[in-house]
C-alpha cells in the first residue's frame, strides 16, 4: 500500500466510499481487488471491487504510483470448479460436526 491516500473501494453494504490505506499497516502491506470473472468462478464467494483512485492533491507534492495488473479470461472457458467445491464441502463437514458423549453411570 502506499502512503499517499487516494485508494478508495465502495462498502457494499453503506455504499459510501473507504479509504483503503487506511486499513494497511506496513508500506509493504499489497492490495488485491478481483474481477468479475473470480466472482463468478467463487459463486460469489468473492466478490468483484468498486473502486477509483483520487489524484493526490497539489500541497501533497508526492507522485502516487499504482500497477493494475489485468487478467481476464475467455468468458466462453468453461472451468470445473466441482473438485474444489467438493473438498470445500467436505472441510465444512468435518469442521461442522460435532461429538456427544454420554456419562458413564
């Protein structure tokens, strides 16, 4: 993340815009946004970003430096997605079930 302000996603739920450098820590800390094609490959488990970058402002005298990196896929690809969904439901089934014992009399 960088330390000159200006990234700034859209909350789904307020609709307001947040300022993402806001929420990083180190000058190390990265920012990953996913499109739509990751939403539709997650079931909307992920969720593709609002976003802009505002233009630092004039006393600020800082150049704001950003690398989109654009991957998109063929919207006609058809990707199996059934092993992972398979093994995500398995996890969730050992992680959701539960053991009883009953007391020895």
């Amino acid at each position: 993340a960088h330390q000159v302000p200006g990234l700034q996603i859209r909350s789904r739920s307020t609709g307001q815009w947040v300022d993402v450098e806001k929420g990083t820590t180190t000058r190390r800390d990265a920012v990953v946004f996913v499109g739509e094609i990751v939403q539709a490959l997650t079931k909307r488990r992920f969720h593709a970003a609002v976003h802009r970058v505002l233009r630092p402002s004039q006393q600020q005298h800082v150049p704001r430096i950003s690398f989109p990196l654009l991957m998109r896929g063929r919207l006609g690809a058809i990707v199996n997605t059934r092993r992972y969904l398979k093994a995500r439901k398995e996890k969730k089934k050992k992680t959701t079930t539960t053991t009883t014992t009953t007391p020895m009399t």
